[in-house]
C-alpha cells in the first residue's frame, strides 16, 4: 500500500447573492401587480360597457 499519495481537499462555497434574490423578488412583484391590475380594469370597466 502506498501512503504518499496526495489527497486533494476542495471545499465548495455556496455564493448567494441576495441582490440578485431581491431584484428577482422585485421584478416578478411587479408583473403580479401588473397581471392583477389588467385584470381589474378588464372586469370592472371593459366587461361592463360589453352588457
């Protein structure tokens, strides 16, 4: 058996970065509140001038 064999350590770092986390977080908020607003305007003011 051979005891001079080089043992390579790695350690993995997990990197999040939570500007990217916030402004994902932001982006995706404002197409919900866009979505939603589209769909208040199409039931509360399109679909009544269809009657």
């Amino acid at each position: 058996m051979n005891n001079n064999v080089d043992i390579e350590r790695r350690e993995v770092e997990h990197k999040s970065d939570s500007s990217v986390v916030w402004s994902s977080f932001i982006k995706y908020a404002a197409y919900l509140v866009i979505f939603f607003g589209l769909m208040y305007l199409i039931i509360y003011y399109l679909l009544p001038m269809l009657k």
